[in-house]
C-alpha cells in the first residue's frame, strides 16, 4: 500500500467541489427568485460541465433559473449537472486508491434488462413537483406544511416494491427536513448533505433511473472481511465486506452483503444483533471467524450479494487478517452504477501495517476522545473512530494500540480516513485480532455477554408491548 499517494493533490478536484458548493449554496436560499449573487452558482455549475453533453442543456437551465424562470426540466438538468461532477469526483478518487492499493481495476456496470413494467408516471410527476417547491423554496424557507407534502406521495409510492426505494429516500428526507422546521430559524444548515438528497431523489423520479444491475446467480467460497455497522434511530444495517473466490477457478471479487431490520430507538449497542442476527446466517459465521459456501447465490453487477440463507453453508474456519494478507492483494472490485458514483459512496477494504500512532493519538484514546492518526511510513493517515460500532469490543484504544489494521478506506472533508474493522495487537508476545463485528453471532465474552443480556431483555420488553397492541 503506498500511503504517500492519499496525500498528494489530485488536478482538479478543488474546482469541481467549489462548483457544487457554489450551486448547493444557492440551494438555501432557494430557487425562485435568486438573488445576483446566486446567480454566480448557477453559472459555475454550468462552466464545470461545458464540453460534456450536458453542456447547453444545463447552461439554459442556469439561465432560466437566475432569471426566476426555472422549471421541472430545469432543475432536473441543474441536478444532473451536480450529480455528474460529483461522480468526477469519485472516480478520481477511486483511480486514486487503485493506485494506492495496487489492485485491478473494476470492471464496467453492466446495466440490468427492462422489467417490463414501469411505474405510475402520475407518482413521479408528484414526487418530482414537490422536490422542485422545495429547490424554489430552499432551505431557509422550509416549514410544516411544505414539508408534510411528502407524505401522501411516500404512501402511494410504498406498495409498489419498483419504487420503494425512492419513497424510502423521500421519507426519510422529509423526516429529517420536519425535524429542522422552521428553516428561517435554522442556525446551521447541512447545505451538502440536503442537496445530495434533492439530488438523488429528483433524478430517481425519472423513468428508469431505480432500475437495479444485473444479476446472475454465483458459487464459491466466501471469505468475510467485517462488519460495518449503520445506525439510524429506527433502523440499522449490518454490511459484510468480503472476498468471493468463484467455484470455477476466475477471479477473486470484493463483494459486499447486507441486512437491515426496523428498530425502536431505545434499541442501541449490543443490541443491535438482537433485531439483525434472525435474518442473516453470515454473521454468525463472521462471529464465529468461519468462510461461508455459496450456491447460486444472487449477485449484482455492483457486487452486491442478495443474501439467501437457503444458498448459504458455513465453511471452515477462515482468519480475517490471513484473507487480508493473502486473498485482499488480488481481489478485483465491482464498478459503481452512474447515480451511485458519490464520494461518500468510497469505501475500498485495505490493510496497513508497520505503523506508529503520531503524537496525542494514543493518549486521546485512552481518554476516550477518539482522535488516532497511523503514521503509515511517514504519512498521516486519520481513524475515523466515530464509525467504530458500539456493538463490538473494537475501541479507539484498541486500534491506539495495533499493529495492523484491517479497514475502509474512505474519502470525507477533503481528505482520506480509515474506518477501522478489525485490529491485531500483541498481548504477551502474541498476536490477538479485536473484530468490530466479533459479538455478531453471540460472544462470551464477559463484557458482551453483559450488553446482549440487557439487550436480550429490552426487546423481550418491547415486542411483549407490542403483541399487547397487536391483541388489542
């Protein structure tokens, strides 16, 4: 791993972000009537894509929009533009790890065939309209009832599986927006965050752009990597990153498989595994340290396994950091379909060993402030610790007092950082692996033990609540 390559500029980068940053600030104010110094947003998001074949599509868009005459098709070509700088950025960045790991380079998308049926047009239109009222709104003119407009679309659109991922951005989008009414009164506002969800949600309403990859169906041995833990208030996913070394000799792929269950906010730490653990056979066997057997298991063209425990076994016993060492070097990655080339999206499995903890870095841990940096032979390579999962036995301490580590890469605020997923440390001149995702399957481990029996009795509680409601 050359290190020395996640700090070095990448030619160009400053001046896309600066377009979108100029175009999402216009966003705050919002779209109706944009004031002369909006206007210079709309035109740099313009100048970035001239050349391109959105190039006389978007600079009639900016027009129309400063001048307060912007319409649906407008904005639509508006966050086009954005989405497609945004995808610029990430595939630098990723040409930029390839070179930094060494791997193979990604194979092409390819795209799924048409199902056949299309969703109501009638839905996307509404959907569409009321992502342009808030574009024309912006974010400093949200409230209630503008905001509650999402959700007669968002029921009408849950049914229908074709378009639930949309709702499901819409809803949560909508939720996060309610809880910030109203916008005049905000003192911060996460201007890139909402225009990545205006974004995305706006060009989803287009026929055709929520159709999935290509899936095919694979065998072979699955060699599980980590756990990366995503928690929200009412919901949390469980995504297993691996190696898969197809049956038929080809290959090795990074792929990824994931679980995601609804939960009650109370819900938190080791309890987490007590509402995802039912539904995916893998994580015991990353618990448990095993590979897993595949047998036509569902697989996209974005290497994404649609887990199938019926298509799963547990294989023999396989170690994390010797799949590092040994299987991770030659694993090539999927490439990423157009609308998910975000640089948030990033998150590339690496190992790095051989490094010192610089400066504070240990003491902040010990502290329990977070706050590690690897000097990786010579260069600064941040942890970000605030991603390390309170339901495993990985802390900041742990990875404070490693010597190798097994991560994602990812790309946030302008610089590269490393989400820790397992750390080998040397205790008594031996080396000892701490997984985040080791309490995944049932742990005895005394301080696991405790959170998943406290956990264990927190859902017992609330599903005893809730089978009363039900009989009620």
């Amino acid at each position: 791993m050359r290190a020395d390559l996640l700090l070095d500029a990448v030619e160009g980068l400053d001046e896309v972000l600066a377009a979108v940053d100029g175009f999402d600030a216009v966003l705050v104010g919002g779209l109706l009537r944009p004031h002369p110094a909006q206007a210079g947003g709309l035109s740099g998001l313009a100048d970035a894509v001239a050349g391109t074949p959105l190039a006389s599509r978007v600079a009639e868009a900016a027009e129309k929009t400063s001048a307060g005459g912007g319409d649906e098709g407008h904005f639509v070509a508006l966050a086009a533009a954005r989405t497609a700088l945004l995808g610029s950025v990430h595939d630098a960045l990723v040409a930029r790890v390839d070179e930094v790991t060494g791997r193979p380079v990604a194979d092409p998308v390819a795209a799924a065939p048409g199902s056949g049926e299309e969703r109501a047009g009638n839905l996307l239109v509404a959907a569409r309209g009321w992502l342009c009222d808030l574009a024309r709104t912006g974010w400093q003119g949200i409230d209630h009832e503008l905001v509650g407009g999402a959700a007669p679309v968002v029921s009408a659109l849950l049914p229908d599986p074709a378009s639930r991922r949309l709702a499901t951005l819409l809803d949560g989008f909508a939720a996060e927006l309610a809880a910030c009414c109203p916008g005049a009164s905000l003192e911060r506002v996460p201007v890139r965050r909402w225009a990545d969800l205006w974004a995305r949600a706006l060009l989803l309403t287009l026929p055709g752009a929520a159709s999935g990859p290509a899936v095919s169906e694979v065998g072979g041995r699955l060699l599980p990597l980590g756990v990366d833990v995503q928690e929200h208030a009412t919901a949390v996913q469980a995504q297993v990153h691996a190696v898969f070394e197809p049956g038929d000799g080809g290959a090795s792929r990074l792929v990824r498989a994931s679980v995601s269950a609804p939960k009650p906010d109370t819900v938190v730490g080791a309890g987490l595994w007590q509402v995802l653990r039912p539904h995916m056979s893998l994580l015991a066997a990353v618990g448990e340290g095993r590979a897993v057997d595949l047998d036509a298991m569902p697989l996209t063209a974005e290497g994404d396994l649609l887990w199938d425990d019926a298509r799963a076994r547990a294989g023999e016993p396989a170690d994390v950091f010797t799949t590092a060492r040994v299987a991770l070097p030659a694993a090539v990655a999927f490439a990423v379909s157009p609308l998910d080339r975000h640089p948030a999206r990033i998150a590339v499995p690496v190992l790095v060993e051989g490094y010192g903890v610089e400066g504070q870095g240990v003491e902040d841990a010990q502290d329990g402030a977070g706050g590690v940096v690897l000097d990786v032979a010579g260069c600064r390579l941040r942890v970000d610790t605030d991603r390390v999962p309170a339901a495993g036995p990985l802390t900041p301490q742990a990875v404070a007092s490693s010597g190798a580590c097994l991560g994602l890469l990812r790309w946030d605020a302008g610089e590269f950082l490393l989400q820790p997923l397992a750390v080998e440390r040397t205790v008594r001149k031996k080396p000892v692996a701490v997984h985040a995702g080791a309490w995944a399957g049932g742990t005895s481990d005394k301080a696991g033990a405790r959170a998943e029996k406290a956990a264990t009795d927190a859902v017992a509680v609330l599903r005893e609540r809730a089978g009363k409601l039900l009989r009620k």
